[in-house]
C-alpha cells in the first residue's frame, strides 16, 4: 500500500508521518500552503521533520489563494484567532486535494491527522465527514481511495505521549506563525487542556 500523508509540521501530522513509515508503507507527504497566517514556519518544521524521519520532502500544493478567498482567523490577522478559527472547507480542500495527488503517483490511501471525535470543534472533523469525503472522492476520482484518520481513537494527551515515546520533537502547532506559540490559538490551548 502507499500513501499520501498530510503533513502540515504539526505534532499530529507528523506523528501520522512516523506511523505510516513504521508500517512500511511507501509515503509520499504532502504540505498545502492554503494562505494560512503560521506557513512559513509550519513548511519549515515540516521539511527539518521528514529530514528526520528519513522520509521524502514534501510536496507543496501552493492552494494560497483559498485562504485569501475564505477568510479567518488562520488566513487573516485583522480576524480574531480563536473565535473567528473555523475555516469552510479546508479539511476537504486537504483530502481532495491530497486524493488528486494520490491518482497522479499511484496511491490508494491518504491520510489526515484528526484526533478523537470528542475533541471536535468544526464538522469536517467527525468520522461522518471523513467517511462523506472517502464517498465523494471515490466518486471524483473514479476509483476507490481510502481516507484514513490514524489518530482518531487518541487525544492530544496521547499524542504528545506517543510522539515523544517515538524522539518526535521540533514541530510547529501556533496558528499564529510566531517565533514562539501564542499559547492562545486553538493548536496552542489543545496542549494546555489536556495537561491540565
């Protein structure tokens, strides 16, 4: 089996990375650059982590354009960042995205690094959505590929735990895009919940 996995130089996205590897599977890791407020840092933690992992460097989907189509606050600084968070379909702006590319090199699989559904905060990240989206990209692409969420049965406690069980460190997870995490975005108060 081969893969495209989504990596974005987050924790979850790389971790997918390392797991997908250590089932030897034949990866081919994909950034998209959808106009988000954090890409520069979020590519460069991206490429230093499949450097580490020995994995290929990512390809990069430049789709910048939808973040300044679809604004929010991870596209646009002058919107709030939590409260303005929810981006219109940017999950499966990812999987279709990630599925396209998995036709043209011969994958059958793509997977995206969504934790538990208990954790949601937006509808396109339930298992509803991601088995909607494995129908509809089947159907797009006229051939079945599978959409895979390896991290659906953990939360970001047994993320952070596996991640550092696995030496996984150096990634990027502020939306912000600051030298340091605002510890105020979503990605940043995932860590504070689950370590309080």
């Amino acid at each position: 089996m081969s893969i495209v996995t989504l990596v974005s130089g987050g924790l979850d996205s790389v971790l997918v990375a390392k797991l997908a590897q250590e089932e030897g599977l034949q990866q081919y890791p994909l950034f998209v650059d959808y106009g988000q407020r954090s890409r520069d840092r979020e590519l460069a933690a991206c490429r230093r982590a499949m450097i580490d992992l020995n994995l290929p460097e990512p390809k990069l989907a430049d789709l910048s354009g939808f973040g300044a189509l679809i604004r929010s606050g991870l596209t646009d600084p002058n919107l709030h960042i939590v409260d303005d968070a929810f981006t219109p379909g940017r999950n499966m702006l990812f999987l279709l995205t990630a599925a396209a590319y998995a036709y043209q090199v011969g994958a059958d699989t793509v997977s995206i690094g969504l934790l538990h559904e208990s954790t949601h905060l937006f509808p396109d990240q339930t298992s509803a959505f991601l088995h909607d989206a494995e129908g509809l990209i089947s159907s797009c692409m006229g051939k079945s590929i599978r959409v895979l969420a390896p991290l659906a049965d953990f939360h970001k406690a047994d993320v952070v735990a596996l991640a550092r069980h696995k030496g996984i460190e150096n990634t990027y997870s502020c939306h912000i895009g600051g030298e340091k995490a605002c510890g105020e975005c979503i990605a940043c108060n995932e860590y504070k919940f689950e370590e309080a």
